[in-house]
C-alpha cells in the first residue's frame, strides 16, 4: 500500500516530512555499538581465523535486521534527536546544542573510524560536518526547503579525533531563492580548524 501524501514536504517531491523519532530502548546502544564496529573495522591486524569468525558473525547480525529495513523517514537511524549524530552511522556523533534562527551549533568527537592520514581526520569528513549544519541552520532560520548548490571549506589546521570539536553555522545573507551560510570549526578553546561557506537552493515544486 503506497503511503499517504502527509509524509511528503511537498507532494509532487520525494523528500518525506522530517518527523523526529522516540527510538526503542536499546537503539542507542545497538548504534554505539556499530559505531565501535567502525572504529574496529578500520583499525585490528587480525588473522584470518579472527576475521572467519567476525564475517560470520557480521553475516548473522545483516540477517538478523535484513527483514526490518524500512523506507526513508521511518526507521529511529537519523532521526533520534536526543542521540550523537541523530543516530545515523553516516553522520559523525554530534549533538545539536544550540538550534535557532542566530545560529546552529553542534559539539561531537572524529574517532578512529575518521581517520585520514598522520592521525588526524579524513578531509572528506569536513564537508559532511558543515553539510550537515548547513542544512541545520536552513531549517532553523525557516528558510523553505533548500539543497546545496555549493559548499567551500577551508582547511586551516589539521582536525585531531577524540577531541571534542563545535561547529556553528548561521546565515550570512538571503538573496531569492539562495540562502548564503557560513560556519567555523574549532575545538573547545577557539583554535580554528575550519571554515565554510555553502549556498543553500530553494527547491521549486517538483524538484528533488
Ligand atoms: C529532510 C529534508 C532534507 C532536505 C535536504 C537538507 C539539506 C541537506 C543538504 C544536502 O546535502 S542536499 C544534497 C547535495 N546537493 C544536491 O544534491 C543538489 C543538486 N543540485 C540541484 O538540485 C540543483 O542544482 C539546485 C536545486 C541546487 C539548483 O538548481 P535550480 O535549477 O533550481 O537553480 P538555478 O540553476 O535556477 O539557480 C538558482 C540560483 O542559484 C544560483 N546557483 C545555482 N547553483 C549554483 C552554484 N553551484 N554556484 C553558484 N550559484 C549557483 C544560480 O546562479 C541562480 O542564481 P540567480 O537566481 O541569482 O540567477
């Protein structure tokens, strides 16, 4: 059965309504969990028999959930505010502290899974950290629904993991249909590690 037209911001798009979830009891666990997986995954020096046992058992947990998996919008993944990252492996484990029409700031830890290179963060993660915000502060400043046009970060340190990191984005400027956004990363002290600038696009009717 198809589902109703009120999940969708805008009916002739395909983005569903944002609707924050009350995810079961043990979600958060089970996702900081795989996020340990991560961090694993990326970092043991294991023998094969080690790896034969962990294949297998990864094999038993993708059965155990293939059944459940769910439409956009509707499982608790992305959608736990109270949870790091909202609960989305993709996103890093940022909480929203400050969320409103100033500004959008969010304060979390890279860990080894963000590892690039020399111990420190992979500079693809950046990007997705002030996507992320970007999109945050479009919804915070009830600007209508937008997607990134452009978005430009300078590196100015290198960003270390297991540090606690705060990002805050705010709008510089309106024009149209373009929201211009701006946001620095630092670490708790005010040490500059980045700043971005994005456009945000206001989708016309239809738009994807
Ligand atoms: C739960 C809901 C979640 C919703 C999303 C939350 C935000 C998450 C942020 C994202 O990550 S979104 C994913 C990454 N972004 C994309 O996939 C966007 C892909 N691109 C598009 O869909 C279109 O290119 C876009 C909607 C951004 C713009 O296309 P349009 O055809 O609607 O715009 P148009 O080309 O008419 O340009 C409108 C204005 O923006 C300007 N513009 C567009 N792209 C630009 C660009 N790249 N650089 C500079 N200016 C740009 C353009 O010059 C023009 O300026 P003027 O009005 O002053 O003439």
């Amino acid at each position: 059965m198809s589902e109703p037209d009120s999940d969708k911001v805008d009916l002739r798009s395909e983005i569903p309504r944002f609707r924050p979830a009350a995810p079961p009891p043990s979600f958060g666990e089970f996702v900081e969990n795989m996020r340990r997986l991560q961090d694993l995954a990326v970092c043991v020096d294991a023998t094969d028999e080690v790896y034969q046992q962990a294949r297998d058992r990864a094999a038993e947990l993708v059965e155990l959930l293939a059944p459940y998996a769910a439409r956009e919008g509707k499982g608790p993944a992305n959608r736990s505010m109270d949870l790091p990252g909202r609960g989305s492996l993709l996103m890093p484990p940022f909480h929203v502290e400050k969320f409103d029409e100033e500004s959008v700031v969010a304060r979390g830890v890279l860990r080894r899974y963000h590892l690039g290179g020399g111990g420190v963060a992979h500079g693809g993660v950046l990007p997705l950290i002030f996507d992320d915000n970007f999109g945050n502060v479009v919804y915070a400043a009830k600007r209508p629904i937008s997607r990134t046009a452009y978005l430009h970060v300078n590196y100015r340190k290198v960003t270390p993991l297991d540090v606690p990191l705060i990002i805050e984005g705010k709008v510089d400027r309106v024009e149209g249909r373009k929201t211009f956004i701006t946001a620095r990363l630092t670490e708790e002290d005010g040490t500059l590690l980045a700043d971005g600038e994005g456009l945000m696009v206001q989708l016309l009717p239809g738009q994807p």
